[in-house]
C-alpha cells in the first residue's frame, strides 16, 4: 500500500493519564493496552498520525494544525493539578494539513489552519501519543472536534483523511483521542450505568468485526443513547475513517486492553486495520 489510511483508532486520553507515575491503580491496565496499540501501530510504519480530539473544540469551523513543528506546553486547563504542564515537540506534516483543509473545504465542509506560533495542545491531543509514539518520531497532525458539525459530516471528514493521505502517498493513522459514554459524574473510579457500558461494548465488537457499515448506520442512535462523548463527534470521525478504509477491503479490528472507567466515562483502545489477505 503506497498511501492512505492504514489503521484507525480510537484511543483513551484520560488526564490521569498525563503523568504516568501517579495515574491511579485502576487505569494501570488500559495504560499498558495503550502502549501494546502504540507499538503495533509504529510496527506498520506510518508517516502520519492525524488525531482527532474531543478536548481541542471549535464552535463553527474545523482547523487542522500545520505547524513544521508542534512545540510547547500542555495542562490541562479542566484539571491543572492532574497535568501542570508536559512539554512535547513533535514533527508536523504542513503539507498534508493543507490538503486536507482544501479538500473538506472542497466538500462545503469549512475548515482552515491552525499555524499560530502561540499555539499550545489540549491534552486530548497529547495524552494518546505519549503512548502511541512515546518517543515523538512520527509526524502529526490534529484536527479539532466542531460543535456545529453533524454526525454526518463527522463521518465524511474520516473518509476524507484516508483520500488525502492516498493523494499525497501519506501511510497515516487515524486517532480519535475520545472517550465512548461520557455522562461523566465526580469520583474518578466510579463506572458508567449498565445500559451505558452495553452499548460501550456493543460498538466495541462492532469495531473489531470490521462492520464499516453497521457503524456508520448504528453510530447516531449509539451517541445519543449512550451520551457519547462530543455528542458521538469525534468517533465518528474515526468511523468515518474505517469506513473509508472499508471501501477498499475487508477490514478487522482489535481491543487493547480492558474497557475501564474514568469517572463514570467508558474508555477503550480500539485499532481497526484493513484486513490481512
């Protein structure tokens, strides 16, 4: 495969996360599933991760960062005292960026680039990649998660990532740093309600039987039922890409990791792959 999207992925980015040596007992193992997803994924040999975050929000327009290179300092400004401040430097991909603005664009979506020097990341966008890439070799791009986009928009612009990456022979992955269920209450180990987790894990199984379609059909009734996280925006995203992917090929996926809880939020790591002939 000479370009496109060779993986995408939906990836945990708890804060607790942020700071590995004081995250709590009960996110130890979805952590290490995380990791085990990084390394897989770094084995494909991508030239790209395009992340998707539920913590970088815009109001109308979306915005891809197309920055040489990413450099600064992330706290989460929700809970500063779980991330005071990470510093990360990361390769950037401006040419790739700019396409993929011009070809949402090219589909009446609006979009345009994040190139402000100022620019520091949400932690949604650093947590995933401090286990996916822990030693920042892989260039990156982010993309916002847009209040005022649709389901259906979301899902066009995962199908649009893995078009521009084959345009610019860009073997990239797709991240959606998102929890699933998000009807998120104070106590960071409770769970989320029974319905909840089912529906949590109904999508899960849809993801790793490779079912494209019954996604796509499936993931505006799953967002509102179960109080997904950016109202189902930034999975869908993601569904998007597998849906892409898809067209071209079978395609499966695989869990890393237990499903856990993070204040009654329902969390997986989630990498769905074309399939192997």
């Amino acid at each position: 495969m000479s370009g496109g999207l060779i993986a995408s992925v939906v990836a945990c980015h708890s804060p607790r996360m942020g700071v590995p040596e004081s995250a709590p007992a009960f996110l130890h193992d979805i952590m290490a599933g995380e990791r085990e997803m990084g390394r897989d994924l770094r084995a494909l040999k991508p030239d790209l991760f395009i992340v998707a975050s539920a913590h970088w929000v815009s109001t109308f327009n979306w915005y891809v960062t197309a920055h040489e290179t990413h450099e600064g300092m992330c706290v989460a400004e929700e809970a500063p005292d779980l991330i005071p401040g990470v510093p990360y430097r990361r390769k950037g991909d401006p040419e790739f960026a700019r396409a993929f603005a011009k070809g949402l664009t090219g589909k009446d979506i609006p979009c345009g680039l994040n190139e402000t020097p100022n620019y520091d990341w949400d932690y949604g966008s650093l947590v995933p990649l401090m286990y996916l890439d822990p030693d920042s070799e892989v260039p990156v791009v982010t993309l916002t998660t847009v209040i005022c986009a649709e389901i259906p928009e979301c899902i066009e612009v995962g199908r649009t990532a893995h078009r521009i990456a084959e345009q610019l022979g860009r073997r990239a992955v797709f991240v959606s740093s998102c929890a699933l269920t998000h009807l998120v209450k104070r106590g960071p180990e409770g769970w989320p309600t029974a319905e909840h987790m089912e529906l949590d894990r109904k999508l899960i199984a849809m993801m790793c039987a490779g079912d494209a379609k019954g996604l796509v059909d499936w993931v505006p009734d799953y967002s509102k039922a179960a109080v997904a996280e950016m109202g189902g925006r930034t999975i869908s995203t993601m569904i998007g890409a597998v849906d892409a992917m898809a067209a071209q090929g079978p395609v499966e996926g695989r869990q890393y990791g237990p499903y856990a809880q993070s204040s009654a939020s329902g969390n997986a790591n989630v990498c769905v792959v074309p399939k192997a002939a």
